[in-house]
C-alpha cells in the first residue's frame, strides 16, 4: 500500500494499485497545495438521465494512467502545483442547494488560501456551486465549452437545474457575460431565438460547433482569448461538447460535436488565460460501457492543470 | 399498427410490434376501468443508485410477454377489470414533493371513481404519494415486502427519501401499523434497534427473510392475511425483496432475499385481502443487463392484478 | 401523461415521460399528415446478425432528445410538415413477402393520400417494400448512402435478402438506374467486378467511401444532385455506411467509413431534391451498447424530415 | 495447435488455445463416432427474439471447461462414445426449410451409421428438422422439457415457427404421443385450454412446473420413465425451462422455472431410457451477458451424453 | 471528504461519497487493529480467465452497502475489532513469486502484531502466500469452500498454479491435512481418481456440493467444525463454489453449486472456530456485469469478520 | 460443414457458420503456403489490464467479415498467398518464457519454408518471441506503430513485460536501430526524456502522433519508408496506436490517437516494403463491448496481406 505525499509511479508500482485517486495523486486538502482535484457526486440538477453522481470516481478510475509529464506543454503539472486529490464534496442526493452549500462552504476556504479547484462532476447544475466557490470581488469571466448553452429561464417552472444553471450566475453577479464565451452550440433547439438570445439578451458571446469545425483552431482560440481577456475566469467543461460516438457515457447525444483531439488541442491552446477554476462535468459511467468518455475527461482535466502550471511557472518566471 | 381497446394477442402480431404499453393494453385513462397500471417515473428519493425513473418503461417492455390468462389462480386478469395501461404521472426529476403532487392530483380522480391503481416505480420514496392517492376516510393497513422497513426518521437530516417514508406515512395517518406488515427484512443494519423499533415504536410488525425462509409458506401467508385483516390495504412491493443474485437490477444488494418463484406464490396466496392499490418499485434498468429484474417486477404485477380480478369476481358472484 | 395531438415539449415534460413515439410526437396514421415516422421491424433478410426487429424502437428511444427547431437549416420540421408517428407496419417475423405486403398494404394508402413516408428499419431487405409502397407512374431515382451496394443477385440460391433487394428493385422497374447514385461503398469484396458491374452492368453510378473522403462535400453533394436531377427520389440510408468505431450497432463493420457529422452534411446538402420517400436501416440495438447507432440514425431522419419540411416551404412559397 | 484426433487435455494446454469446439473434441463427421455434437445455427423461427444462430457457438464456447469424467454418473462420456463436434449443418438465415433439409440431408446418414446427435440450437422450430433426421421405421417418443408446449397451430396463419413444431411433428407421424410428455409449463397463457388441450386433443401428457416444483424429484423421474418406456425416445430439452434470473439468455422469460442443479439432477436421472437423440435449444448470446445460459446448456449436453454412454456400456456388458 | 478514524454512517453521508474502501472503514495498518481487510489483486497464477487482480477494488465498491450491525449474530464486527482497510500489498503483475514475497512481506509483520487478516484476492494462486503469512509454529487445519480442490500437481508442468497452491502448501508444512476439509466439490473431473486422491494420498477430507445439498446444514457444519478441531485455522472461501447463475463472475462456472444464502449461513454456523486468517477470491470482475458476485464477496467478508468478533468477545468474555 | 482448402464464400454459406477461423481460410499449418496467420494467446506481460489471451479468438470472431478481394489495393491477398490459419501456439497463462519458446518451436521452422507469419496478439511483450521466429542473420528493421515506445529497462525490476520487450530486442541483435521508427507517440510520460532517449540513447528514429497528424500521410509514408529502407522488416502494429475512442478495448487509452481510416491507408501505403513478418496487438475483448477494435484489428491484418501478397507479384513479375 503507498502512503506517499507524491503521486505514485506506475513504473515501481502497478497501475491498479491501491485507492483509486486521480493520477496516483495523494489524497489531502492541505492549503498550500496549488491546485486541488474535488469531486462534486451529485446529479439532482438532470432533466434527463441521472448517474452523474458517479462521475467522480469513473474520472478518477480512468485518471490512473496519467503520468508526470505533459509533453506537449512541456510541463510537469502536478509537481509544480503540488496537486492533490481532495476527495468528494458532501453532495446530498435530490437537494441541490445543499450540494451548492457543501461545495461553497468545503471549498471556499481553499479557494482563499490559494488553491484552484478542478472539480470532477456531477451534471452542470453544480456549476453555480462551483462558481460561487471561487468568486472574487468581480465577476469572473467564463469559458463554457458545451453542446448547450444552459441559460434558459427554467424547466417546469424550475429554476436551478442543469439547463438554468448559467442565468442563475448571471443573476447572482458571478459571472460577467462581456468576458463569458459559449463553445460548440449544436443540435436542435426548443426555438429559433435558442442561440441568438444569448447574444442578444444575456450579452454572452457563443460559437457553434459548425464554427469551430469549419475554421482553423488558431482562429477560435484567438477569438476565445480575446473575449476572456486577462481577468479572472473559470472554465466549465461539459463533455458532451465531444460528439456522441466518440463520448457516450453522457445525458445528452447532439451529433457533430469535437474530436477527442481537437478538445485537447483546445484546452492546451489557451495557455495564458488566468483560470480561477476549472470543472469537467457531465461523465455518465452508466452509459459509457467502454470508459472512454470517463478517460476523455481525465485527459481534459489533465491539460487543465497543465495550463494552469505553465501560467503559474511564467508568473513566477517572468522572464 | 394495433389501435384496438384491447391487448394485443401475440398469436396474431409480434410481441415487439408497436408502442410498449403494459402487457400490450390500450392506453387510456378511461374510468370505468376498475384496474390501471400508473408509471412514476421518480428516483429522486433514492439515497444511493438513481435511475429508477426509468423503471417504469423497462418492466412495460418485459411485460409484453404477458397473456391473458393466469393458470396458476385461474383467472383472466385484464379482462375481469378491464385494466389499462395509464401511462406516466408528470414526475419532475429533482422535485420530490411535485411527484407526489402529481400523483395525487392525476391518480386521485381516478381512484374517485373506483380505478385500482397498481403503480409502476420509480424509487420508494414514491410510495408516499401513491397512499396519499388511494387514501380513504381511515388509514389502509399496509403490505410492505421489502429487504428495508423504509421507517427511519432522516438521512442527512432530510425527511423524504426512500428510506423514510414509511415513517412520513404513519405521521400523516395515511398507515394503520396495527393492520401492516413488513416482510422480508434482511442485511446489516446501522443499529440493534432498527428492527424492534418497527414493533416497539411504531407498532408495525414485521417477519425478517429468514423467518420467511424457515417456516413453510401457508404459515408465513396466514400471519400477513390475520395481520391485514379484512380492511382496505395498499400492498407495496420493493424488488430488493428478492435475493440480488436473482434480481440485481435494485439499489441495494442484500444477499439472502426471496427467491424469484416464491414472490410469485406469496402474492398468489393473498387472494381474498382487499387490496386498494399495489406498487412494484426500485427497479433499476442500468444495473439489469439481462432484464431479469424488471421481468420479474412485470410478472408480480400482473399477479397483482389477477389476485385483484379474483377479488372483484368473489364479490360479484358471492356464491 | 401526454394526451395531446402535437409534439411533447421537453421543457414542461421531462423526456423520458411516457410512451417513446419518434421525438415525442403524437401516435396516428392521419392522412393530413405531410410526414409520417412508419417502422419496419423484420430482419428475416438478414444475411448475418438479426436484430434490426428491434431497430424502429431504438431509433425511437434515442430520439426523444429532437427538439421542434433546426438551427442548421432554419426550419420547423414537425410543425411544417404535421408530423406524426405512424407506429410498425405488422412485419411478421421470418416471412419477408408479408413484410413486404404489410408494408404496401398499410402505407400506400398513406402516400396515395400525400403522406411521404420515413421508414425505420429493419434490415435492407425492406427498402424493396418501401419502394414498393412509394412507387409512382414511373421509376423512382434512388440515393442509396451505403457500404455495399446491395445489388446482388443471390446469396445461397436466395434472391430475396438484404444484399440483393436492388437488383429486385430494378427487375420490377421501381428505380429508374439512371437517375440513381450509391455513395459510401468500402470494404473487401467478392469480386473485382463487384462494384463495377453496378455500372456496367445495371447503368447505376457509384462514389466509394474513399472518393467522398478524398474531394469536397460540395463537389459529393453537386454530383449527387446532378444524377437525382428533379424528378422523384427516394433516399435509402444504411447506417453501415457510417464507420463502425462510430456507429458500431449495425450487421457488418467495414472499417473506413464515415463520420457522424459528415453524414448530417450530406443529408443537409441535399435540400431541394423532389423525395418521395426515406428510410433509415439496419441498426441492431443489441450491438450498440452505448446507443450511439440508434441516435445518429435518429439525427439522420431529424435531418431528412428538415430537408423536405424545407422543400414543401419553397413549393407553397415559391418566392 | 492442437490436431489431436482426441479431447484435448487442460492439463497440459489452455482451455482458451485454438478453435473452440464443444468440450475440445475433435472435428470430425467421421461414421464410427456413437454420439457427435451437431450445430443447428438458425432463428428464423423465433416469433420474437431473434439470435439463437449464434447459440450453438456460444455453448461450445462455454463448454471448453467440460473434462474427461463425470462423476456424478461415474462414466466417460466423450471415450465411451467416440465422441466428436460435427460442426454446424448449413442453416440458411430467414428459410427454415432449407435449415430442415441441410439437417436432414446432413445428419440422416449419419444417423443411418449409427450416430446418435445432440443438437445445439438454434431456436426451436429446428426440432422439427431434429425429429425428421433421427425418425424410426415408427414414431420416436418425445420427452420435452420446456416452458411452452410448442403445439400451437399457427402464428399469425404461419404453420412453421417455434411455437408450433410439434404439431407438426405430429400431423407428420414423427412423434407417438402416447409415448411423450412435454415438463416444465409455466407462465400466462393464451387461453384455458391452452394446456388441458395436450392432453384431451393431442394426447401428449404434461407435468407443469409447479408440478415438479411440488413433489420429489424421483417421483417426477419416475412417471417421465413410465411415460416413455422401452421404445426409440427424442430428449429436446428448451433452456427456458430454467428459470429466467438463472438462465436469462433466451427468448421468452417466464418466471418460475427450474434451478440449475435440478436441471442436471433431471437429466442425470433419465439413465436407462433408451434415446435416438437430443437437442439443446434457444440459448441466446446477446441476452446472455454473463454466460450463464451457454454455460448451463453446454452441461446439460455434457449430462445427455453421459446418460447415452451409460445406456451403451450397459447394453455392451448386459451384467 | 471524510477523514474519520471510524466507519463512516450512510445515515449522515451518501454511499458512493469518497474513496470505496470496504466498508466505508478507515484506511490504515495501524497494528492495534484486530482484523484488517487486505487486498492482493494477483491473477498470475490463473490457468484461464484472468482479472482477478481487480477482484479486490469491485469487492470493495460492493462492500460499500455494509452496515454497522450483523443482526443474524448481534454484532458489530468492525467495532468489535477495530477493524481496518489496510489496502493492498504491492503484487506485481506476472510474477507469482513477488506476489507472495509481498504478502509475506507485508502481512506477517502485522499477524505477529496480533492482527487477523482477511484477504480479498485474487485468484485463488495468492491463497499460498495467505498461508505463508498466517503461518504459526505448527501447520494450520484450513477450511476450503471450493467447487475444486486445486491440490493437481502440476498444470503443463508449471508447479504455481491456482489449481496446485495447496499440494505445494502441504509441502511446506503450512497446513495440516489432518485437520483440513474441502468443501463443495464438483463439476466434470480429469480423472476418477481426481477427488479420492484427496483423502487417499493427501489425507484431506472433502465434501461434495451434492453431499451439502443433501443433508441438513447442521450436519454438515457439525461435519466441518469436527474436523477442524479447536486449533488455528485458515477459512479460504472460493467464490466459484456458488452456483455460476448466482454468482457468474469468476473463471470456472460449474453448474450446481451453493445458493447465496446458504453461504451466508454456512460462514455464520462456524462461530467458535479458531480462525487464524481469511480469503475470498476468485472474484472476476469483467465477468460479474450485474455486481452479484462481487456483492456476495463483500458479504462473505463480513460474514467471516462478525465471526470472527464473536470469537474475540467470547474469549475475552468467558462468561 | 465446410471441409474446404480454401476460404469459405459468404455468397454460399451464412459468415456464422462453422469455427471461427481467420476470415474463414482453412486451418493448417503446410509449409507451402506463404503467409499464416498465427495467435499468440498471452497477456502475462501486461503491466495493468490482462485479457490479451482472448485477443486472437476475438480477432479471428470479427474477420469472417472479410472477403476476397482488396479494392483499394487490387490484389487477392488470400488466393495470392495461399493463406491459411495456422492456430495458436501454445501459450503457457502466467509464464512468458515458455510463449517466447512456443511462439520460436512452433513458428520458425515455418519461416524457414519460407511462410510470413501475421501474428494476432496477445499483448505487446509477444512481439519479442515473434521476433525470435523471424530473425535473420542480421538484424531486422522494425516498423512499430504504437502510443508508447516499448523501450523502457524495466518496470519494477523486471526486464521482460509489455513496456520493455523492444530494449530487450535490441540487446539481442534481432532489430536494427537504424533501420527502426516508432510511429504514434502520444501521451503523458514518466519523464523529459522519454521519447528522446529513443533517438539518442537507442538510435531509433520516431514520429509522435501529432507529427502523423499535422503533415500530409504522403510525407509520413515517405519518411517511414526512407527509414526502413530495403531489407527485412518487421511490422508490429498496437491498437493502442488507434485513438480510444474509436478503439476501447486495449490496455492503454491515450487521448489523441490515429482514425480508423487513417491506420487502412498507413498500411496500404507501405506495399513494396520487404516484410518478413507482421503482429497486430493488445486487443482485449473484455473492454471492447462493440467489437469495433477486434474488427479493427482483423482490417489491419487484411491489409498487411495485402501489401505482402502485392510485394510477392511484384517479385514474381518483376515488370
């Protein structure tokens, strides 16, 4: 059994090893770590298919092939954050605000002292937990990479759910749509104003995944960069931005979304970009009999921590 | 395609042919109908495994296998009462309290006018709503089959979930613990009071799995029918009843439970109690890969139903 | 549960609600009906796996995510053509000449009475009997996208199977091979003369999978369009013509094939051809353990319905 | 590789090395064999379900852990008979004819040599193709354990299906009724006379389920042994005689049948009587997750042939 | 995240919250612990179906439903014992001899502390360095609930098998025949001789599934404690000794084992034995896709642990 | 039965009948044919997930699918080559030098005759044994195709598993840096040095995946081939090279791999190449739920004849 304080290495030790925590990392919320991988195992927020709950641990299953070194940032991420695993949230099944209220008041204090937070979903719904965890005094930016932009008013009446999670943040001065961007809208929609009433009433920018398929990649990151702009921001993943074929196990099947690489591509593109925090959600290991969805969001959140080392390496290496 | 007021009859069109209504009946609401099969299609009562709101579509399509007559009890169930399949209540995912509403506020009517609902889980949690629904001057006695009593007082402190009903049941006066009965209480407990608790606080008895296991069936059925009584009854049947090696598509996997052929004779055996509604519950399709357990839940469902239609024809023909 | 004449909307009614019609529309074979969802489940022409029987209810299930709105192409489908959900023809399993003359029987007096037709298949063997149902005073155009062009003449002395229908087709002057195309063939072959003799022998003009990957959409969808030229048309679609890793559900896995969003281009592409009729075929629920078959086959069918809603447009507004 | 003419020995290579033939025999039709495997992959008589052409691979997949000795029944069956694996006859997908002619016209002369097969099915209907390949100069007796009696008249007006074989069988004068005895019915029925029907118009005796479910083993043995006596007997033995949560993988699920032990026990009790045949039947894969039903069909194989083997050492040593 | 030093409640935290240690208990090998859970997840040593090396974490997952209280023995074994997960030992995949090194290695230091381990395998090779670990000043009786008595001598002339580990603990002395029984035996045999020579040149009693399932379980248990005497004992339980329909996941299905709950009862009915150390292995997760098996693992586990406290309460509770 | 020399035709005898041999060839081991397929049943080198033993069955299960003749590179590789399907070798589970000494006993008497063994693995520690076989009196070049290099010392000490055989190739003279590329590095990595090291420490040269990805296949066909130059060459293809999304069911999911297509027109692309043997490995049918790596897996081996049978016309035909 390995009691280390570092992540463990697969060539002394084999993969399946032990407790499964993310990349071998140790598991701890000490304060001085830079990053910290948390799970939120909660899925009350779903219209649809619930099982997200489970997200955490098939992310973190998936995670144990992650090594020390990224090379196509060339960066070690985990020992230049000293990342640790920082466990689960107390998410509490069917109450939502509860889980909103463990997610802020276990994972604020970090978020003060220093520690970003890459949270593991659960569905989106727990986004506006996370996002009220690492809340500055201004409204941060948000890069929300998604099939769906989950800004409508509410579904039967309900007003805190996976789809209204977004107007909610608005509402509560979280987020600050002049510096927010939605990426890879697709499918069919309830109504025609479905996309145009981001722009048009909310004031957030969006690209649609035919967009970003039919340009160059320099091209949609520049414009990602330009639109979050150097202040604050957090970074939501939804997996079923991916297409269907490629990331099954989620609640939501659009077809025509990313490739597994170019979302790689697209997270180690925005190198620079002062992230407050990441989350990858929407993993439904019920519906993913091959663990490949799970492994996808591994890798994402593997590139996040990447960039989030190189930005903090060239802060304190300013040269 | 069938667009007849009847079932279907298989020697005349394929079983998978068509919409998968229960046992291939017409759906309607109708309210001459003195029996109605109800899906709720709710989970968010569950504490552990969520998907139950699938449940209800899953034991519909086993159920397709079902012909008209029971040679075991002699009886043709759908024709004596005219049952039909009633589709779904409006259960919102992640609003208990609006699937109780719905319940009641759709089932009631029917009840009104003389429906027997047998109602197609959906997590126990749903339970409560479906007593408030059949709900009359007095509380029913209860038939409660299941590897849980379901009566503990909170998890998380929270008060509505499937592991507390019961106990919300007996405060609102819907139960009368002196004429219920809980069968098939097994596995490890929180504490040495969870079972005598029933008994001692709640005056609700009980007989545990082994004590059904180890008595011939005749005894265990005259103790429930002396319990029940001849008043109105809700008889409410939990699928983890049945050891999970037989039906392992449930939340909680307690080993010992019944087997799938003495569920069949124990509900046979309860012909002449006068039941005022039935459920099937905690079925949960990701977890069944072979569809054991949702054929299962459709099968004691439908001897649900003929002990009912033998019930209806007794009193009609008292002779 | 949903009572009502028009398509269910997933914002007041959770999705999975009730009975899965094709995205939630309401169940009836009216004649008013521009567009009709008819299944076709028979898989006795199966050469290989069985299974397509269960295709038209899978294909169903996994489109209750279609939505009322195509921002790809501006349209209202359902709303534009009165949609409905025709329900199966009574295909009896293991005699393909009944499939055949179920087909005919229950679904040419539809299209007598304007009704144009997408089958849910089934197996490939059927789209005889979908011509058969649409057939006009003349011989239709067909646009088979596909990876076997299903023109053989016998397997085993049978000449009534999913590789030979074509050729049938032909024999019985229902597709006129001048005005027909089959795009996507790949795979090893029987023969060096397999896919030439569509050409040489029957006068049908063909593009390999290898020739679309190899050229623009455009130049495809332009050559495309030239053979169909403005008379009736119908579109057969072999989900097989997708690359298995992306759609793994179907009989037979060439490998190469293509990519899930390159489909729903094609499909788009061809806004403006005259089609009398559609089918999409042979998906096997059993080998498409994470629902992504049945799903694109669904968006397939969303995409077609698009296309004509859109040509009925232009009709009635010529401007 | 092994190229052994004999069963290969676990011992010394793995059970998983090489082509997997039925308990590692031979491949061979040679004429001296007593008893051979015979594979019957066909389904086309399903009138739901289909896939039972893959059930013939699936039990010799799952027989390769069958050894050399039985020792319930102290004898060595594959030695004692010259056993060997026939491979498969020439079925052909969706013409049940030609399945019934490639049986015959493949096994009758090896029947005619002295060769006694146990088929693998394959769905039912094939039974009838069975019986016509091993007929007498007089009508065999039947013993058939199964859920359903498979002595309808018709499917939808269709006379071949696995529903109806064995009124066929009997209209053709393969089977003496008086000599046959169908065990295991259970399930819902069609109608009242759909069992009492056996008796007073074919007169075919029945025990159902129940009935052996409710007496001892040797009383149901000894009044199958009565019914059949001394004369040429077929042994068709349905795995849905088993119950469903113990044998899950096959087409028609009906709750309370047979325990796998007691299966063997049945079989292992039918010593003495004097069979011309088996078949193994309605095994199907893609229901079969975890290969239980495969795995239990290739048992009862294992127990039929060792049954033959005693009848043959004690017919060559009278003593 | 809990943090505890005790078994965290499901009354106060949902269940899949946090890492799957067993039971929810701490993880740690602090040596005041009684009882320790210890995985070994080794497949080495298997001479068929590996991945027994995630035997270990699947057993776990399922032992998450594990409660305080056994109300079957009144008592809290985790309590009583203070017992630990105290992880997995570092076996290494493909080399058997590191596996037990590491077992040695690691466990016998705390077994001369005091502690009881309870081994999760594995296949059922590891059980050679359980003994080796647990080993006293004199051999131990071992009780072996098997369906195979893996004392072959050799599997291709390989000496460190799954099917050999106990003739080569008989060589080394770490085990008394004299007191040792094999119970469950069964399925088809290399050879006649492959069970007697148990008791003939090993001096090992055995049992047969069929002599368990034919006598009352007293009998038995009388039969098994009788042997075992009152000296130190190794309880290694094979999972494939239930019955493959109930417990399919494991490498070798042999059809007419033990029910689950007479499992259950058979560990309870050894209360009073002098265990030493434990196991369950056998457990094969990818073929276990309902969890039944690895569930029944879990429960097993526990049984042997309320055992286990009883014993400790007893002794140090003469009264 | 077919008891033909050469390969079955599906036009006349249904894909599913008979054993699974590779794309239905004959089984045989005669020395004058010049290619043989050959599986390798060994997984004891795998570092994490095993399975690799049921890889060629499940490779061989999916090429029924393949035909005669290649389209796309106009050749009849099977005919040309007069290709059977030699079987396993006799892979000992648990013990790698003996699949080294079976794979060198049983293979290289055959390449000595001349025959060109297309291995199907098996996990990637095989190819060294495989290399043994083919060896030459010099070194050969190897082509490997592969997410990770191979060529690390050791892995806990041990010098002979799945991710150090290449280093151990080398040490033996069997492979020629200089004429070797690796092609499809992907992934995080234990270190800086990692890949590097291949080129400065080994002397062979590599293309990471993205290098494959950024640049036309033209210039990737060229630089291979330049590379490997005109001698003998070994070709070992992992299926871990293949993005996971598209191939799950390996032991390695490294996000940002190779397209199914682009793998077929690699491979094609190398016709001329001197092969002197070929494997396709890590292929774990218990991850691969779809099928679609095996059947991968089958299309790369169908090429890789094909390339070998257009070499040998060449030879023949030198014009």
């Amino acid at each position: 059994m390995h009691e280390s304080d570092k992540q463990a290495d697969t060539r002394s030790s084999p993969r399946y090893n032990g407790f499964p925590t993310f990349a071998r990392l140790p598991v701890s919320r000490r304060t001085d770590a830079q990053a910290m991988i948390i799970g939120v195992p909660s899925d009350v927020g779903s219209t649809d298919r619930p099982g997200g709950r489970f997200g955490p641990a098939a992310i973190r299953q998936a995670s144990l092939i992650l090594r020390q070194y990224n090379p196509a940032l060339d960066v070690r991420p985990f020992e230049v954050l000293g990342c640790t695993d920082g466990g689960d949230v107390e998410a509490i099944p069917g109450f939502l605000h509860r889980t909103y209220e463990a997610v802020e008041q276990e994972v604020r204090p970090l978020v003060e002292k220093g520690v970003t937070p890459v949270f593991l979903g659960g569905d989106h719904a727990c986004t506006l937990g996370h996002l009220r965890a690492v809340r500055d005094h201004a409204p941060v930016g948000l890069l929300l990479v998604d099939a769906h932009h989950d800004a409508w008013d509410d579904f039967y009446g309900e007003k805190y759910t996976h789809g209204t999670w977004l107007r909610r943040a608005l509402e509560e001065g979280l987020v600050d749509p002049a510096r927010s961007i939605v990426v890879g809208l697709r499918g069919s929609l309830y109504d025609e104003r479905d996309w145009t009433m981001l722009h048009e009433e909310l004031g957030i920018e969006y690209l649609t995944a035919d967009e970003v398929h039919d340009q160059p990649l320099d091209a949609v990151l520049e414009r990602i960069r330009l639109r979050l702009g150097g202040g604050s921001t957090f970074f939501s993943f939804d997996i079923d931005s991916v297409d269907p074929s490629f990331a099954p196990g989620t609640g939501a099947l659009e077809v025509g979304g990313f490739f597994p690489r170019q979302v790689l591509l697209m997270v180690r593109g925005l190198a620079g970009v002062r992230f407050v925090g990441f989350d990858v959600v929407e993993v439904l290991p019920a519906l993913d009999p091959s663990f490949v969805t799970a492994n996808l969001a591994a890798h994402v959140a593997f590139e996040m921590l990447s960039v989030l080392a190189l930005e903090r390496l060239s802060r304190s290496d300013p040269a």
